[in-house]
C-alpha cells in the first residue's frame, strides 16, 4: 500500500515537473544554443582579454566577432583555433585589412582579421597568385588540400591592418554553409566572467507616432535591493501604445570595457511579450543594426538606445516575439501593468529592471501636420520633382517619415539639393537622379558628391537623356561636380634618379578632390610590381625578388572615378 501511495505521489510530482517544464520551455522566446563546447582554442599567444564582443553597437553595423587582446603590440603568433584547412584568404585596404579564413570538420569557420604577414608556405602563395592577377586587393578561394592544418597551428602574425585602430586580432566563427556569424562566447572560451549587465537608462515611445518623428522620454535608472527601477519612480504615460528601449553595457571578470549585451526580454504583467538575441547574424544583417538603435537619438549625438521591439521596416534579425505580440504595450484601460526587463549575457549572468506601467485618463494622440508626403516601410518610396528624382526600393526603409527636400544655389558650383537629413537610416541603395545641362563633351567626368557635415561620398555618374545618375545608401545633400582635375602623386623618401640601395620601399602618396581613386597600377620594367594600400593612405612597395639590382624604370598610372589620369616615371639604381 506504501509502496502504490508512494508510486502515485512520484507520478504526480514527474507531472507537475513536466508542465512546469513545458510551460517554462514554451515561454522562452530563444532556443537553448547546441553549440560545441572547448573545441576552439584561444588563438592568440597573449594574455587571455577582450577589446570587444560579439553584437557590440558600431556605426552602421553590429561587432560581428571578439576583438582579443595583443598585449598592446602588432606580430603577436596567432594560432588556428581548432584542426581543419585554409579555405579563403583577404586582403583589402579597409574592413578586415588581411585575413584567414579555417573551415572545419563540425561544418564550422573561424576567421582572424588585421594579420600581419601569414606563414611562410601561405605568404608565398599569396603573393604568386597576387602577381597572378596583378591585384593586391584579393579575396581568394584556396584548394582545400593545399593548406591543412591541426588545432594549435602557428598561421600569422597579429597586427592593425584594414579598419584595425589598434593592434588586436579579430575572431569570428560562422556557421560555413549558411556564412551566419555566430557568438564566440557561447562556445566556452576561457573568459571569466561573474558580472551581470549594468543597465543605464530607460526610453519610453508613442507607438501612434514614427519613432523618427519623435524624442522618446528618457529615465535615469537607480538600483534598489539588486533591482534596477526608475529613478522617479512608476512611469505614467498619456499613449495607449507604447514600446522601450534601453542603454546597457556587459563587462567582464577583471576588466572595465563597456562591451554589448548578449540579450533582453520584455515581460508584460509575467508574460513575454519581445526580445533581442545576439547570435547567428549574417554581414547582409549587419547593417539591420539601424532598425535596432534609436537612429535619430543617437544621429543627434545622444546615447545608443537598444529598441526591446522590432520596427516596422525591420526584416528577421536578432528579435523574436511571442505569438500574438509585437514587442508594442498595449494600455486599453487605466489599468497598471507590471514591466519587467531581464537583461544578460552570454555567460547567463542576468539584471533586470522592473517597473509599473500606467495609461494616463485622457490619451493625447499627437499628429504630425505637414503638407509633404510621408514615406512608409514595406512599399516603393518615390520622389519625383524637375530637378531631381529618386526611389526607395522595398524593404529600404525601417519606420516611416515625412520627406523634407530643399534646394540651394551657391555662389560657386551647381546647385546642391537637400533630401530630408541624417536622421533616417536607409537599408539599400537608392538610385538619385539630377537633370542639368553639362555639355556633352564632359558628360563622362561628372561625379555626385553627397555630404552630410563632415562627410563626404563621391560617385560616378551614369548620363541618361539630360539626367546623372548615382546610387547611395544615405540621404543628406547631393551635387553635381565636373571633374577635371588629374590625381596628385607624391613619392615619400624617392625621386627620380635615385641609388635606391640604401632604402628597402618606395612610397607613394595619393591624393584626388574626390577623396577616392579608380586605380593605381605600378609597373617596374614593363612589367606589374605590388604595391600595398593598407588603410587606403599610402601605397608601399617593400623590395624583394621582383626588384633585382642594376637600372629600373618605375611608371605609376592612377586613374581617378572621373577618368582623370596622371603617370610618372621614375628612373632608379638597385
């Protein structure tokens, strides 16, 4: 009898676990992640620390990777992270400068970024198939039985090329068939880290309203009793349809870094409503990060602002929502709803803000009232006017907006024209016609120039029946520019006639009114002689075998977007 009442008890306790356990289970908005644990190692020979994580918020894009430490100093040996073969290799003047690409045998690549030179055996063969396509910018596919190598591995030497600031290394790992970028940190690399999220601020929307076309209100945040909460207590609101956003930052065990957050869910009186995960983000997401911010804020030189809600406009991502939500609060009634925010980090420690939410009696619904026309995500945007034209496409725009267009004559040049301003991000490109009256004789050397401040882009027109055509991926103001004006060349510690001997490179300087260059070519003797680009500041030839002594003729072309061309010769003694 003891034995049946015990036999019930158990099967009524297993029960209880498992609809716990399946509500529990149900109730998560992100799957428990299946990733292989230790089979990476730390690939750099420097101390164990991070500059960055994965997810972290950057102009215009997520932080795909972890930025690993070098101890302050470039040709730190960086080693394979796991056993597999060289699949790809980049060089480019930007972006990840010089790279390597390992596929491996779980159906993972890792990737390492800013190199210096890579091992002998790979450093020839880069440069042989360089001199091949006579390019030093590559992106190469490498056989995979030509470079094998096992988990500890020497491949290069750190260093800051490309879009690197600083010496440092940086890591990815993605899934190889889908090119997904995953977050190394869930792959147990040996990171201490104890430390919940700080959470800094909190900011409030009218979702009857564009988030363009509004301030959020913002709250300062205080910590009581391990909670964060308003500082001036519950939040009261005169809106039916409201979202959140925070300001948060991780750190880990021994350092200050703000680093990003790993995660954030929006709970609504105990029920999940939204959130965000950073994991499994593809570089034609990255850009998605302008959905994720509040762009205006922080265009207006405010803080980063982390939506909790996915905008209109926003396709896929890092959000997930549950059934029947939008990530929106809506307050149909006066009644209080009880908020909660968890906010944690890859290593699953978690902070959470709490507070209550309550509708306001009267509801003020604001209206933008304004004579131009408003463009909506999810359709084909099109402006049309006698000067100047231009179409979104699709899935350009995150949230919508009233378009704002001006037109100015300077003193000196054609005229500029203003579309809307730098506070709406655009996803693609958008093709921006200007009509004008160039000769035809010089239709070839137009550039539209756009700027916004202190920036400033330059393109090539495409002439069609009286309009120049160009495509951008921002709004600000546009130009037309006749260029023609030839490249400047200015060789560094080099001049003609040289006994070059006693130097080891030839450098030279390259600057044109439009900032960027078509090409640069260099031929040594007839015939075509690498020089690099790193950062896109100076092109550098270091001597080597394809420089042998006696006399050499040295003849540089560079060829502007314009078309615009200059060429020296330089004759020189090895």
């Amino acid at each position: 009898m003891l034995k049946k009442k015990s036999s019930h008890t158990q099967r009524i306790l297993i029960t209880c676990i498992f609809l716990f356990t399946c509500t529990w289970v149900s109730a998560q908005l992100f799957a428990p992640k299946q990733y292989p644990q230790k089979y990476f190692q730390w690939p750099v020979g420097a101390k164990i620390g991070l500059v960055a994580n994965f997810g972290e918020l950057r102009p215009n894009h997520y932080h795909m990777g972890l930025d690993m430490r070098t101890d302050q100093k470039q040709n730190v040996p960086v080693y394979a992270a796991a056993a597999g073969y060289i699949a790809k290799v980049k060089i480019e003047p930007y972006g990840f400068g010089r790279c390597i690409y390992i596929n491996h045998p779980n159906g993972l690549t890792t990737l390492y970024a800013h190199l210096n030179d890579f091992y002998p055996a790979l450093e020839k063969y880069i440069t042989e198939q360089q001199y091949r396509l006579e390019q030093w910018k590559v992106f190469l596919d490498i056989p995979e039985n030509l470079f094998p190598v096992k988990k500890g591995d020497f491949i290069a030497y750190s260093g800051s090329t490309g879009g690197s600031q600083g010496p440092h290394v940086h890591f990815e790992i993605r899934d190889t068939k889908s090119d997904k970028v995953l977050n190394p940190l869930l792959f147990d690399f040996p990171i201490a880290d104890n430390i919940a999220p700080d959470i800094v601020r909190l900011a409030v929307y009218d979702r009857n309203l564009s988030t363009y076309e509004q301030t959020p209100v913002l709250y300062a945040l205080k910590k009581v009793n391990g909670v964060y909460r308003p500082a001036g207590g519950n939040i009261r609101v005169k809106s039916d349809k409201v979202s959140f956003a925070i300001t948060a930052f991780d750190r880990y065990t021994g350092s200050t870094n703000q680093n990003g957050i790993y995660k954030a869910e929006l709970f609504d009186n105990d029920k999940t409503i939204a959130g965000f995960e950073m994991d499994s983000i593809s570089y034609d997401e990255t850009r998605y990060l302008n959905a994720h911010i509040d762009y205006k804020t922080r265009s207006s030189g405010g803080p980063w602002l982390e939506h909790l809600s996915k905008l209109p406009g926003h396709q896929n991502g890092i959000y997930q929502t549950a059934p029947g939500q939008d990530g929106v609060i809506r307050l149909a009634d006066e009644a209080v709803h009880d908020i909660r925010i968890v906010v944690s980090d890859a290593n699953e420690n978690r902070s959470t803000l709490q507070f209550s939410l309550q509708r306001e009696a009267e509801v003020v619904r604001k209206q933008i009232e304004s004579p131009v026309k408003m463009f909506l995500p999810g359709y084909v945007n099109v402006f049309e006017n006698p000067d100047l034209s231009f179409y979104l496409p699709e899935g350009s725009l995150y949230d919508s907006f009233h378009i704002q267009f001006t037109k100015t004559i300077p003193k000196t040049g054609r005229p500029i024209y203003q579309v809307h301003n730098n506070q709406v991000p655009v996803q693609n490109y958008f093709p921006v016609k200007i009509r004008d009256d160039f000769p035809m004789a010089d239709t070839g050397r137009i550039i539209m120039k756009r700027s916004w401040k202190t920036k400033e882009d330059y393109k090539k027109t495409v002439y069609e029946k009286g309009w120049y055509k160009a495509s951008f991926r921002e709004f600000g103001q546009y130009q037309l520019i006749l260029d023609s004006i030839p490249p400047q060349v200015t060789p560094v510690g080099f001049r003609d006639g040289m006994m070059a001997s006693k130097i080891n490179r030839i450098a030279f300087v390259v600057k044109d009114n439009t900032e960027d260059i078509k090409s640069f070519t260099a031929l040594l003797d007839g015939k075509w002689l690498r020089f690099s680009n790193d950062k896109g500041k100076t092109f550098i030839y270091t001597f080597d075998e394809h420089c042998g002594p006696g006399q050499h003729e040295l003849l540089i072309t560079v060829i502007d977007l314009a078309g615009n061309k200059t060429e020296k010769k330089y004759g020189f003694v090895r």
